[in-house]
C-alpha cells in the first residue's frame, strides 16, 4: 500500500506511488530518471505547510530533507547559499551563527527554504518583499534532468521566473539568499478599536519598520503588532511571562475559546468578546527571527488575499459586512500584513504595494461559504490570492492579474514540456504544461 501523505493543516492529503528522499543532487537526478522511465510524475514536498494541494501527487514524491546544509556563506557580500530542504528553523539558527538574519520573515518557522519560495511566503513591512525577493541565485534541476545554475549572470531568465516557481518549474536544490546583518526588534503588541486601527492606517504601516494588526469578527477590537529595528540589547521576560504571552494566550487560551465555539457555534461572539478583553499589552526586545516567528498549536485552514495596499481598510469593513449580513460565526481573528512591491513574475506583490488579509477557520469546521464570500470581495478587489492557502481560483482567472503570466509560462513550457512536475493545483492554477 503507498505511504499516505497530509499536509499540515489536515485538509490534503494524497498517496504517492513512491517517497524518495535524495541525499545529494545525483540522486535528485536518478530520481528523476526513474519517474521518466515509469511515466510518472513528480512532486517535490517541502515542510507540508500549504493549505492547497500544491505539494500532492499520485507520482513520486521527493522529500529534500537530507538536502538541508548551509553550502557557503559570503560575509562580504552577506549572502548565504544553502540546499533547498532545509527548513527556515535551521536557517535562522544557522544565520545568527554566523552574525546574519533574513531582513523579514514569516510568522513561522517549520517550512523548507524551497518551499517557502516556492509560494512566494511574505511577512509584513512595508518597505521589505517577501522571502523570493532575497533570492539571488538558485540550482533547479529540470525534468529532463539537466542541472541548472540560475544568477543574475547565469539563466537570469529562469532565476527571474523560478523564485515563485510553484514547484512547475523544477526541483529546487540550492538557493543563494541575500541576509542582512544580524539585528534585534523592539515588539510592541497592543489592543486598540477596529475604527481607530483603520483611520490610522497609512501612518502606522509608514511609520513602523513590520506593522500589522489582526481583527477579532463580531467584536470592535483589534491588536496591533509594532516591530521595529533597536540597538537596544535583548531583554528576556521571565520564562514565564514568555510562555504565557507566546505559548499560553495564543494557544491555550485561544484554542479553548476555539474549541468552545466548536462545541456551541451560536457561543462564538461571546466567546469573541471574552478573547478581546484579555488582548494585552506585550513589549519586548529580542533577536529578529525570535520576534518574528511565532508557535502554532492549533491546527486550522487558511485562505490569504494580496489586495493593491490603499484598499486595506475597505477590504477589512468588506469582510464584516459579509459577517455580519450572512450571519457567519467566525472564531478566527482576520490578520492584515504589509508587503513591498517586487518584479517576481508569479509573486502575489508582482507590481504593487501589497495589502495581505488572512482569514481562517478551525480545522474540521465548515468553511467554504465565508471563504467564497471573501473572496468575491477580494476578487472585486484585484486581489490574488496566495499560492500556499486556500482559495478556488482557476488559470483562466488568475492569467489576467499577473502581468507577466505568459513570460512564467514560456518558462514552464522551456522547463517542463511534458509536465512531469505537473498536478491537479497546477493544472487548475496554472493550465496544463
Ligand atoms: C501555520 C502556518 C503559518 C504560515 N504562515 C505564513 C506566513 O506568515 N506567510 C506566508 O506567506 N505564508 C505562510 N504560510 C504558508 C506557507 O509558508 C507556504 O504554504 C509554504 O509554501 C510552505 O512551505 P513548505 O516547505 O511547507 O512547502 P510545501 O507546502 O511542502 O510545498 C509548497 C510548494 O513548494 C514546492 N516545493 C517545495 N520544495 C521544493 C523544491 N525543493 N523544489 C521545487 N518545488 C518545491 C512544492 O512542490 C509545492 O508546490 C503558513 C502556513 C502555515 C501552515
């Protein structure tokens, strides 16, 4: 019987014909060998992060978990090469070894190098891309099994279109990142009203290095999240007031109002009130990835939206009218991030100042009419939604929100010709190779 295969939230899960899981390129290219003499396709998974069936095949699937060593580190230049299975935990382990940190991060820490890019996986910061745009080189091994090495000299055609490469393009077995000097964050995390939060808007994300703020639905209240860069020196908290504000509240706390509501739906603006009026405020100073990475114990479904940035407020107000005109219960607070513009063909910021809003909904819990009704919202919104989470978009609806689709598609078409990376989200997202 073939290994059964889920993703982290639970809501994917495929039963490929073999797992393989090279050590080295050679064996990346053998593998490849054995798909193409068996007919099948291939599939590289990286930490099983996305919502979407990005990572799942009936074929063979490659685990580049034996991939995960740091190849050469570049002081001078800052930029850190490393093989493409390792997961973002290491990396930020091995970069503040070495004096270094990414400039932004995500808000966790459990997927692959690859992976992570491959979806085009952003933080928040106004002034600062997501993760492909710290990309400076890349080794791809393509279907037919010829070893790539992409730079600003080398293949620029392909680095410029593989940094949000979907997994379409080839197996990832390298990436050279652009670091910055190690540097700690001032955090400053506070409770305020929804209407206070959006008439401020603008000023905060302009005048905060990593703004955001989440959203409490049925509720007026809202948190908001201040980074900012200090060369101020970490100041631990005690381990438990540590635990409590990024173990405990987050996750007990918040995962027995969740489980509550599971229980007693029509419970969930109560439960919500209560979640509000234990919003405190936490101000801390650490090393950057410390502040940016958070823990997840609660499993949910995600679906995330990149709107042109001075829609923002509109979308937030959008998303509770639905809320309230549908009569949804919504245990999951709504999260709003700030991402800079960038020339990645497929990235969710290609051209614009992006305004990222995230909604979820507890794992096991319904969730299909308020993911719809949002999305119509953002849809109405210019928005694309995130490669890594939930949403119901087609190629046909996707093509005209990227400016530069057909260039990503001559080089899926130079790359894959056959389709041997090819699956039923690529197909539906991008058409068939
Ligand atoms: C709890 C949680 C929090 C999250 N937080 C954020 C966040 O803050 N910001 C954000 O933007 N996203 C976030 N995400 C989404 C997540 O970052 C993306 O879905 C990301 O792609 C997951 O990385 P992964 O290594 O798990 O990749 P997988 O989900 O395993 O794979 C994703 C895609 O990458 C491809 N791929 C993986 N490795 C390679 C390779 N070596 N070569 C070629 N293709 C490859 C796969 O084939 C697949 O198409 C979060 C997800 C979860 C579950």
């Amino acid at each position: 019987m073939a290994e059964r295969w889920r993703n982290w939230g639970r809501n994917q899960e495929c039963r490929p014909v073999a797992v393989e899981r090279p050590a080295s390129v050679l064996e990346v290219v053998e593998a490849l060998g054995r798909a193409r003499s068996a007919g099948q396709a291939v599939k590289v998974v990286g930490g099983g992060h996305s919502f979407t069936d990005a990572a799942c095949t009936d074929g063979r699937m490659l685990s580049l978990e034996h991939l995960d060593r740091v190849v050469d580190v570049d002081q001078g230049a800052n930029t850190v090469t490393v093989e493409a299975g390792m997961s973002i935990r290491t990396l930020n382990q091995e970069l503040a070894a070495r004096g270094l940190a990414l400039q932004n991060l995500g808000d966790i820490d459990r997927q692959s190098v690859a992976g992570a890019i491959a979806t085009g996986t952003h933080g928040t910061g106004a002034a600062f891309g997501a993760l492909p745009t710290f990309v400076e080189g890349m080794e791809l091994v393509t279907a037919s099994g010829e070893v790539l090495s992409c730079s600003a000299t080398e293949e620029p055609e392909v680095l410029h279109c593989a940094r949000v490469g979907l997994g379409a393009l080839g197996v990832v077995t390298k990436v050279t990142l652009r670091c910055v000097p190690a540097f700690n964050l001032h955090h400053v995390e506070q409770p305020r009203r929804l209407h206070d939060v959006l008439a401020e808007l603008d000023d905060q994300v302009a005048a905060n290095d990593y703004f955001e703020f989440y959203w409490l639905p049925h509720t007026d209240s809202c948190a908001t999240i201040a980074n900012n860069r200090t060369d101020r020196p970490i100041e631990e908290k005690s381990s438990y007031k540590r635990w409590r504000a990024e173990v405990f509240f987050p996750n007990v706390f918040f995962g027995a109002v969740v489980a509550a509501g599971r229980v007693s739906k029509t419970r969930i603006p109560k439960l919500a009130e209560t979640v509000a009026k234990n919003l405190g405020r936490t101000e801390l100073i650490n090393t950057s990835h410390r502040i940016f990475i958070s823990t997840r114990l609660i499993r949910f479904v995600e679906m995330e939206y990149s709107i042109p940035r001075d829609r923002a407020a509109e979308a937030v107000l959008a998303i509770r009218d639905l809320i309230d005109d549908e009569d949804l219960l919504v245990s999951f607070p709504i999260e709003v991030r700030f991402v800079a513009a960038d020339d990645v063909p497929l990235s969710m910021a290609n051209g614009r100042d992006a305004c990222f809003v995230a909604i979820h909904m507890a794992r096991g819990v319904a969730y299909e009419a308020y993911f719809r009704g949002v999305e119509r919202i953002m849809t109405g919104l210019g928005g694309r939604p995130h490669w890594g989470k939930m949403h119901f978009q087609t190629a046909a609806d996707l093509a005209p929100r990227y400016p530069e689709w057909e260039r990503f598609q001559a080089c899926r078409a130079r790359l894959d010709p056959d389709g041997r990376f090819a699956n039923p989200y690529l197909d539906r997202v991008l058409g068939s190779a």
